[in-house]
C-alpha cells in the first residue's frame, strides 16, 4: 500500500510538471502496487480510483485517441470505488469534513473526463449532461475577489486562502475556521514529529535486542515510574526483547542487576574511546603528527577547537608537512589520558553500538534501494486534502471546447434535418 501511495505521489509530481508520459509509467507501477494489497481495504479507500482518473487525465493531456476504450473503463471502476469509499452523493464525505465540500474539483475532473470520453465514443447526449455537470462545479468553485480578499486579510497566503474557500463553499468564515484548524494541525504534527525524532534518537543510543528491535519507549516509561533508573531499565528491556516481566526480574536480581551496571560503565568506557579516537583521527587528516595530536588531546580535554589552537601554537607546527608522515593505525585514549589499543578488544555479547549499523548493512544486502524509497517518500505531502486540490483552469477551458464542438454537433443534425 504505501509503495502505491509513494509511486502515485511521485506520478502527481509529475503530471504538475507537465511530464505526462513519464507520469503514465509510474501510474502503471503505482496500480500494480495497489493491486498486490488487500481488495477488503482497498474498497473503503479512495487512492485506487485517484489513480484511475489521473491515468486518464494523462491520456486527455497527451490527445491520445487511441486510450479511448481503456479511458472509458478506467473511468467507470473509478466511480464506482469513488461512490463506495465516499458514500452516495459524497454523504461519508461530508459527515468527516463537517460539511465541507473537499471532493468538488475531484468529480469536476471526472465529468469532464466522462464527458469526453462518450463524446469520441459518440455519445453525445451523455457527453452533454456529464460537461454541464461539470461546468455547474467549475462556477461553484470560482472564488470572488471580494472573499478572496477577505480571507487574506487575516494573514493568509492567496493559494491557501483559494483552497479554504473553495472546500468551504465560498463562505468567508468556514473558510478562516477551516485555515485555524489546518494551522493548528500543522503545529500538532511537526511537535509529534519532533517528539518522535527524539524518542528514535533514544532508541538508537539503547540500541537493538538479540532480534534487532528497537528497545520499547513505552515500556521503558513504565518501568522508570517504579524507580528504577532509565538506563537499567533500558539494557534489561533490550537483553530481553522488550519482555517487561523478565526485565524486572533482572532489575530486582541483585547479581543481574550488577552485571547490567558493569555492563552499562563499560559500554560508556567504550564510546568515551571511540569519541577519542575520531577526534585524534580527524585532527591527524588535518595533517597534524600523531603523537603530538594525542599529547594535545592528554592536556587539551574534550574541546577540539582548544587542542587546534594549542597545535597551531606550538613552535614548528607545519600540518601539511607532517601529513606524510603519520601513521595509519588507531591509537586511542581512555578517560584516564592513557593511549590505548584498539577497542575492538573489548568484545560484549549484544553490543547494541554496532546494532543499528549492522541492520542497515542487512537491509543493503536484501535489495532495498533506499535512495529510491526516499525519493519516492519525499513526495508525500501527509496534506489530506492535496489529492482535491485541484486547480481547475484547464478543465474549465477543456469543458468550453467540447461544449463548444456538440453545439457544432447539434448545429449539423439541425441543418441535416431541415434539408
């Protein structure tokens, strides 16, 4: 499902920059994906028959006459699972939008498409009612300057104040409430994004179980509320898949207990060498002498900026010179300002540092083209209400035009008929 919602977003992008044919390509992707999920959830959705008209909205932009029969069927299933996820005459609709009106442009876009469609196919009586319909929904959703103007006034931008008004039926002040409402959701979401953002942070630095899950926050918050100590708890949760009685029995077993402490103290000793290593490491690629760098960082602390300038102090510092000359092996130091060897001595069963690095290796390995997946992901919008907000001026001139050629239509069978 969300692979189909990601294609379909990326496809909408390109529809907008008028990539009609590439647009084609990534909806036929996007209806395989949505083919591959369940027809049970599907039904109560209307992503299906989004994709549906947008498939021939390209066909009408690319005048391609030769998608006319597959228009005319693409159209028909996406009223139909239109009609069944938002309820007859949009009623399911309009008891989750508090009577609003969001869908207007969507069955503006589909008349149009119906129209023309029966229109090539010949059946211009058809054609004529289902673009009369839509040029009936075309005028509703003209906005007056007057309104415009109004709903700008309050501090609005021009584009979404067209949207509010437009999803609001042209009423001024449903259309500022709706706009509050919008901002207000807009700030809820960014704090749950950034409490999310934190709380994967968190679990990131508790690391990964046995089985690379993530260590529960949740049960993390609960545990804590009995006293104990966040991080304990956080190691005896991950030793123990996030199974919260087990964690406590550790958490209560003073020998168990104690080897989580040791365990804790050591993973510390263990990151506090990594930082000093990457320090001395990025200090020697500056072209520094090793052993002079790890001298600085003995007496210089942990501020890299203070070592740099005790380095570039020093009398016959030359790092370019002395790039040549360091040696590639890692020297590290300990809290105690000892250099010592490599780290990876220290081997702990578990070791939830390396944990999420080993995963993402794993996901490479299966196949998983991430930079494709963020791609795609970076056009979902999370906007409910971008799939309807259609700007409808080509429909408008689109509708004009084929009313026009029926006249013309209707013009020869008069004509014919009085000869």
């Amino acid at each position: 499902m969300m692979m189909g919602l990601m294609l379909h977003a990326n496809a909408k992008s390109l529809i907008k920059r008028h990539m009609y044919k590439d647009a084609l390509e990534v909806l036929t992707m996007g209806e395989e994906a949505f083919s591959l999920c369940d027809p049970k959830v599907l039904e109560f959705v209307d992503n299906g028959p989004l994709l549906q008209i947008d498939m021939v909205w390209c066909y009408f932009m690319l005048r391609d006459i030769s998608w006319l029969s597959e228009a005319g069927i693409r159209l028909r299933k996406a009223r139909e699972g239109i009609e069944r996820a938002h309820g007859k005459d949009s009623s399911r609709v309009r008891l989750l939008q508090a009577g609003r009106h969001p869908e207007l442009a969507l069955h503006l876009r589909m008349e149009l498409l119906e129209g023309v469609a029966a229109y090539h196919s010949g059946q211009f009586d058809k054609a004529r009612n289902a673009l009369t319909s839509a040029q009936a929904k075309f005028f509703q959703l003209q906005v007056p300057d007057e309104s415009l103007s109004l709903v700008m006034s309050m501090g609005f931008k021009e584009q979404d104040a067209k949207r509010a008004l437009r999803i609001c039926s042209q009423d001024v002040g449903s259309a500022i409430d709706f706009l509050v409402e919008e901002k207000a959701k807009r700030v809820k979401e960014r704090e749950d994004n950034e409490q999310r953002r934190k709380e994967i942070m968190e679990q990131k630095r508790y690391g990964l179980t046995p089985l690379k899950k993530a260590v529960d926050i949740e049960k993390i918050k609960e545990l804590v509320s009995i006293g104990f100590e966040k991080e304990l708890v956080a190691e005896a949760l991950r030793r123990n898949e996030n199974d919260s009685q087990k964690a406590l029995d550790d958490l209560t077993n003073p020998e168990s207990n104690s080897a989580i402490q040791l365990y804790i103290e050591s993973r510390k000793r263990k990151r506090c060498r990594q930082a000093a290593d990457a320090k001395i490491e990025q200090l020697v690629a500056m072209g520094f002498e090793r052993p002079r760098v790890i001298e600085a960082c003995r007496a210089g602390g942990d501020d890299i900026h203070q070592i740099m300038l005790q380095l570039l102090g020093e009398p016959g510092s030359n790092p370019t010179a002395a790039a040549n000359n360091n040696a590639s092996t890692s020297i590290s130091m300990p809290n105690n300002g000892e250099p010592s060897s490599s780290i990876n001595n220290e081997n702990v069963e578990g070791d939830p540092d390396s944990s999420f690095e080993e995963t993402s290796a794993t996901e490479d390995v299966n196949g998983r083209d991430v930079e494709m997946e963020d791609e795609l992901a970076n056009d979902l919008t999370g906007d409910v209400f971008a799939d309807y907000d259609i700007e409808v001026t080509k429909e408008g001139e689109a509708i004009s035009e084929y009313l026009s050629l029926l006249d013309s239509v209707a013009g020869i069978a008069i004509e014919k008929a009085r000869n």
